[in-house]
C-alpha cells in the first residue's frame, strides 16, 4: 500500500500532460505561403493536415512552434489539422486562394457582321499561381479596339472568381483587339468584324449588241463598308418573253451582267432582302 500514493500522483500528472496536448492554428492561410502552428504539451506526435486534394503527415515535438513551409498547402479549401495518438481536439483552417497569376479570356464570336449590338462577349476567369480560382473580387478591364473606329471600354468586378461583358461590333470592318486586364495581367483575343448585309442596291444599263449590260454601283452595307466578294446579287428581267433571272456574285465590289435586249423589258436587282432600282428598256 506504500506504493499506491505515488502511483497515483504518476497517473495523474499524465493524464495532466496528455490533457495538455494541443494545437492552435490560423484561421486562414493564404495558398502556397508558409505559416506556423503553435503546440502545446510535451513529448512527440504525428500532425496530420487533410484537405482538398492534400493530405500532410509530420512528426513533431509538441511545446514548440511547428513550422510549415512555403509551397506546402497550396489547394484552396477547408482543412482539419489533428495531433495522431493523442487527445486533443481536432483543428480546423481555411486555405484561400493567393493574390491573382493569371487569366483565363473566352471571347465569342471569333467572327462577325458589324454594327451588332452586344454582340461580342467576353468571359474572364482568374486564378492564382495555383491554379486556385481568385475569389476575391477584383477588377477587369475590357478593351475592344478596331482600326479607325472608337474604342469600347468596360470596367467589371469579378464575382465569384469570374466577369463577363457584351460590347457592340464595330461600325467599321477589320479586326478588332479584345483585350482583358487584371492589374499587369493581360490577354487579347482577336475578333474578326466582316461588313452587314448589303443597304441599298442601284444598277446602270447600256446597250452591248443584241444584250444589255447591267452593272451595279460599288455595294456596300449601311455602314459604308464594301459588300465582301462573293455576295449574290440577283437580276431580274421580265418581259413579252416571260421572266428570267441571273444570280452573280459581287467581284471587286460590283456585280455585272448582259441580259436580252427585249423592247418594253422591266428590269430589277436585288441581294437577300435588299431591292434596287428598277430600269425599263427601250420604251
């Protein structure tokens, strides 16, 4: 019995020590950065970090700092940190995503008429130096510059990781630079901007022998751009002999073509929706 005391006052200076056991960590750590742990207690234990696509496991010596290093947790996410063998409670921490790296610009279309209201968009999407989505709300800048028309300029605030803007297509044909900037982070895109459909139609007609030459002014769309080659126009010739009609396709800017040269014929031009003049022969 003369052993009893003092093996009662082991037990409960370890148990003492057991129940002293911890650790303190910070609320949130920025991803890749290197942080401390503080621990309590004495002896050693095995931390261990589980999280979002990361699992860390380390021997350390409790009562002291536990430093982990730079590039260590770098997935954003909740984590549980726990001391393995141990009584003490479980710790949690957020890792959030680092200041942004880089972005991600999707513009749409890569082609298009001109003159289109909101026509062309444009989606950005910002990450860190890890591949983290930067939540954080941050500015983004959008730029649609075409040679020879006004610059169109946005300012959007990322939500959630992500902006997006429609801007008009230009009143001018050509290729116009998307550009997206977060801060000195910049990426471009280029859109091409083809002319409309074509805005007003006004043929001429002289004799050629036994024909009539029909030829149309240069066509351009309502913008004053040139119609692109390859546009169809379509000319059309009624007269005693009945109804016949020629498509021809625009070549620099023009569209040409002989028809019979039938007395009293009425004679129309048109592309799509778009009607011509009209020219009455030989009356």
């Amino acid at each position: 019995m003369r052993h009893a005391l003092p093996s009662l006052f082991v037990l409960l200076a370890a148990a003492q020590f057991l129940a002293a056991q911890g650790i303190d960590v910070p609320k949130t750590v920025e991803a890749g950065s290197a942080f401390t742990i503080e621990s309590s207690g004495g002896g050693t234990a095995t931390l261990v970090i589980v999280g979002l696509g990361q699992a860390l496991k380390r021997d350390v010596n409790l009562g002291q700092p536990i430093t982990i290093a730079a590039g260590t947790l770098y997935n954003a996410g909740h984590y549980i940190a726990f001391l393995s063998g141990t009584s003490a409670d479980p710790a949690s921490f957020d890792v959030v995503p680092a200041k942004p790296d880089k972005i991600t610009f999707l513009a749409r279309p890569s082609r298009l008429a001109v003159n289109v209201k909101n026509g062309i968009t444009g989606a950005v999407y910002v990450f860190d130096a890890y591949k983290n989505l930067a939540t954080a709300p941050t500015p983004i800048s959008f730029d649609l510059a075409t040679p020879g028309a006004p610059q169109q300029s946005r300012t959007v605030t990322t939500k959630d990781g992500r902006a997006w803007v429609a801007l008009d297509s230009s009143p001018k044909d050509g290729a116009a630079h998307f550009v997206a900037r977060a801060g000195d982070i910049s990426s471009t895109r280029v859109i091409g901007q083809v002319p409309g459909d074509p805005c007003s139609l006004r043929m001429s007609a002289k004799p050629a022998g036994n024909k009539i030459e029909l030829q149309t002014d240069p066509v351009r769309d309502c913008s004053g751009n040139p119609v692109p080659d390859g546009t169809v126009v379509t000319f059309t010739e009624n007269s005693n002999a009945g109804e016949s009609s020629v498509d021809v396709p625009i070549k620099r800017g023009i569209a040409k073509v002989d028809m019979p040269a039938d007395p009293g014929a009425s004679i129309s031009v048109a592309s799509g929706v778009v009607l011509g003049n009209q020219i009455h022969w030989g009356r």
